[in-house]
C-alpha cells in the first residue's frame, strides 16, 4: 500500500462521511453548508492525487 | 527531494511568516506615526532598552498569548474555535506558489526557488483566498451577536463581489505572458525591450544617434508596462479582498464596533490580526510577482550577470551571487510594495457600504472586462 493510497481512502471516506453530514444536517444550516465545504476540499485533494496540478503532457 | 521541500518550507515561513509579519505590525505604528506627527511605539523596554519600539511586536505576541480565551454565551463552540483557523490558515499557505528567485543550474543539479511550483499557481492563490472568506463569515455567524453577524454579513458581500473583479483584472496579464505559472510569470519578466523599438521597425530610422538611442533606451518587460490599468485595478481589488483601511466596511470601528472579529479575545483574535498582516506581504508578493518582474533585477538579466561575474570568480560563485541578488530584488520589491499598502491605508478615510460595493460592480468590473477587450486586440494586431 503506497502512500498515494493510504491518502485516497483518508480522503474518499472523508468526503462520503461529509457528504452524508450535508445531507442529515436539516437542523442546522452552516454546519450543512460547511460539510459541502469539506466534501469539496477532500475532492480536490482526490484530484490532487491524481496529479493534475500539472498540465497534460508537461513533465511530471 | 523531500529534504529540498522541506528546507524550502522551513525558509518562505522563516523570512516571510515569522520574520517579517511582526515587523510590518512595527512598521504600520511606526509609519502612521511619521505620518500624523507623532512618535509612535517607544514603551515597551528591557531595562531601558527599547531599539526604537522593535519589542512591541514581541509584547504583543506574549500579551495576547496570556489573555482569557472567552466564548460568549450562546455562540456556536465548535464553529467559534474553527473560524480563526480557517481565516489564517490561507494566508500561511498561499506562500507556497509564489516564487522568491528563478532556476539556476549547479552543474547538472536544478535549484528553482519556489516552495511547490504548480502550472496553476495564480488559480491556487485565487481559490485559497476564497476559503479565507469562510473564516470571517463563520466568525461573524458563529459569535452570538448581532454586531458580528452584521460584519460577517458584509465581508461575505465585499468579499465576494472582489473576488470576481481580482480574477478578472489579471486576465490580461495571462494573456500578455500566456502563462498561469507565476514562476514562468516571472522569468518572461526577466528581460527588456526597446522603448522606440517601432521606429526602426515601421519607419526605419536607424544608424547613426537616433539609432544608438533606439537600441539603448529600453524598458524592463514587466506587467506594469504592458498592463498599467490591471495593475491599478488588480492592488485595488486585492487590498479590499484583505479587507483593511480603507476597505475596512466589515470592522468599522464607528458602525459595528468591530465587526467579525468582536468576540474573540486572547490568540483566537490574534490569530485574525496576524492573518491580516500576513497577507499583506502576499499581496505585495503577488503584485511583486505578477507586475514588477518578481525576482528579475532591471535591465540585468540572468545570464548577463552570470556572464558578468563568472570570468572572475566562476561559475558556481556567480550563480550563488546571482541567488543572493534575485532575493534581495524580490524582497525590495515586496517591501516597496508593503510601504505602499502602508500610505493607501493611512491617507484614506473609510469608504461608505454603498461606496465600496458600487465601486466593484458599477467601474473595476466594466473597467477590467474592457481592458481584456483592448488586450485581445493588441495581442491580435501584434500577431497580425
């Protein structure tokens, strides 16, 4: 298991368990707001592992 | 290659987080001071010793340490605790893309001076920045108080609106320099062109004075001169993102007392205050970067000073010197840019809500979308 891997389910299971916060949080409408937030920072680090901060083609 | 990451890490947060944001807090009494006739920050002393008010940082620093982290009655906790660090975490983070010196070879190792070198390094700058704007609405919302709620309120709106105008203005500078990567931004900086070059080209004047004169007056290619009205609108844009005098609509001390930051006490309010002043210094950065040739000394480019410098003492010696002489330009430039923010805030009284929200929509935003216009011109024209 590399380390690129390890990250991924760090960050996968984060965006699924704050995915799942924004749906059930009907009660509270910033802590909704905030769990999309982090549901959207933890694809961008999904992204990031997949190494597109570089362009496509450019050298890795 | 993690070595070298971490030492770069280890240096952009000792010379730009913990060396010089302390000393702008100084600098800030001290300038106001000069400015409106009065002496400035001289108490705070070791036995006497006071290096002409350099300890107040240091004061600062231990007394808000020291103090009572309150939490109002009713306010969120959790969200409360978490605003500050969303609001200075940005700022610690967007000194990763900017560059402070260009690429030099040691033999066949590469030394390039940016802490991680992205192709989209302005986007990044741009999308971090956004996050700094939860951290004050939360800290509004989160504090129980109407007062607070009224400054979160109005950060988010000026905040917002900035933004778009900030991503637009500098579109023509992607264009001119085709690039999104600033430390490309930067060496396409590093060189210059002639001023009346175009006499020779369209009606060829040359030989003789005039010829001499079109080969040496030159000008330093760097954003300002291609894109004088971005720069304007980008430092106007950028200062009211950092939401500082005279911008400063979401604290107004004489409307809403202090706005976002009202409950916080103790390090959780310096840790606001430190934010603040940390991203000056990316603001001067990044204006530093994107218009005034980053790290590029004028009419110097690289590899004349290499060539300059090398017959006497080598290569290898030319090339540290070199490093040496791109650090000190950049961090001239970011200081020069610094004293700038510095006069804006204290010449300028506050601007009214209406004011500062007119501005953005009703002229930067009209402004910067036809400086893109005339850009794309030029640049079609030149192209043929």
């Amino acid at each position: 298991m590399t380390v690129e891997t390890i990250l991924f389910y760090v960050f996968g299971s984060l965006a699924v368990v704050s995915a799942l916060g924004m749906v059930l949080n009907i009660r509270n409408t910033v802590a909704s707001a905030m769990s999309l937030v982090v549901t959207m920072v933890s694809l961008g680090a999904i992204y990031l592992l997949l190494r597109r901060h570089r362009r496509k083609g450019a050298a890795p | 290659m993690l070595i070298e990451a971490t030492v770069k890490v280890l240096f952009i947060f000792a010379v730009m987080v913990m060396g010089l944001a302390p000393i702008i807090t100084w600098i800030e009494r001290k300038q106001s001071a000069v400015m409106q006739d009065r002496i400035g920050a001289n108490r705070a002393d070791l036995s006497g010793i006071t290096v002409l008010g350099l300890l107040h940082p240091a004061a600062d620093v231990i007394k808000l340490m020291t103090k009572e982290d309150v939490v109002p009655d009713g306010a969120n906790r959790v969200m409360h605790m978490l605003s500050p660090l969303i609001a200075a975490v940005p700022a610690l983070i967007a000194f990763a893309v900017i560059p402070f010196g260009g690429v030099y070879q040691f033999g066949d190792t590469t030394l390039n001076l940016v802490g991680a070198d992205i192709d989209w390094g302005l986007l990044y700058i741009f999308a971090i920045g956004s996050i700094a704007a939860y951290g004050t609405v939360l800290a509004g919302w989160s504090s129980n108080n109407n007062w607070s709620m009224l400054g979160g309120l109005r950060a988010s709106a000026q905040m917002i609106s900035y933004e778009v105008t900030m991503g637009l203005t500098v579109v023509g500078v992607f264009m001119v320099f085709q690039t999104l990567r600033l430390s490309d931004m930067a060496l396409a900086q590093d060189t210059s062109f002639r001023l009346f070059g175009f006499l020779e080209l369209y009606f060829g004047l040359d030989g003789g004075v005039i010829g001499w004169l079109i080969e040496h007056i030159r000008v330093p290619a760097w954003g300002i001169v291609y894109q004088p009205l971005g720069f304007l609108m980008f430092l106007t844009a950028i200062m009211a993102e950092n939401k500082r005098p005279p911008f400063d609509i979401p604290e107004g001390e004489s409307e809403i007392i202090a706005g976002y930051h009202l409950e916080y006490s103790g390090m959780r309010f310096g840790l606001f205050f430190m934010s603040e002043f940390i991203e000056i210094i990316i603001i001067a950065a990044l204006t530093a970067t994107i218009f005034l040739g980053g790290w590029s000394v004028p009419w110097w480019t690289t590899a004349e000073i290499i060539d300059l410098v090398s017959p006497v003492m080598g290569v290898g010696f030319a090339t540290g010197l070199c490093i040496l002489i791109h650090f000190a330009t950049f961090m001239l430039k970011v200081i020069v840019m610094i004293w700038v923010q510095m006069l804006i805030r204290w010449s300028l009284p506050r601007f009214r809500y209406d004011q500062v929200m007119s501005l953005c929509w009703k002229i930067l935003l009209p402004l910067s979308v036809a400086n893109i216009f005339v850009t794309g011109v030029v640049l079609l024209w030149l192209k043929g």
